[in-house]
C-alpha cells in the first residue's frame, strides 16, 4: 500500500526514492515491486544517466483504478457501512 501510496500522487518515482521514503531493505521493496508489476499496476523504466543505471516507476491506469477501489473498501470499513 506504501509503495502505490507514493506512485499515485508522483509521476515517476526512482527505486533510491521509494526505499528512502517508506524506508525499506533492497529485498523488502523488491518483493513488492515484483508482486505490484506481476499485477500490472506499474510501469518500469530503466535508463542510464551518464553511466549510472536509474531504474523509475509509475502507477498504470488499472494500479491506480484498483488502488481507488481499495481505498473506497477501507472507507466503507471505517464508516461501518459494508
């Protein structure tokens, strides 16, 4: 939920980002990047700037679709009206 927290409200976000600001280990945030891409709910771009590697990502339209519904579920739990 961390991860597609920040992708929604940024465009594309770098992996060093992603672990800076939720503040996981390299195999935490890998292993949920693997799952979200399995699920097509975001977008990986790898690149070169200069001869480092910088590898980014983004929500897809059905990540933030999905991510919505999840939020209006946790709504309706706290409203008590499921």
């Amino acid at each position: 939920m961390g991860v597609m927290s920040v992708l929604i409200v940024n465009s594309w976000v770098s992996y060093k980002d992603l672990k800076k600001l939720l503040d996981l280990t390299d195999g935490n945030l890998a292993s949920h990047i693997t799952a979200l891409e399995k699920l097509n709910y975001l977008e990986v771009k790898k690149q070169f700037i200069g001869k480092k590697p910088l590898t980014t990502y983004r929500v897809t339209k059905t990540g933030k679709k999905s991510f919505e519904q999840h939020i209006e579920g946790i709504e309706k739990l706290i409203q008590g009206s499921v």
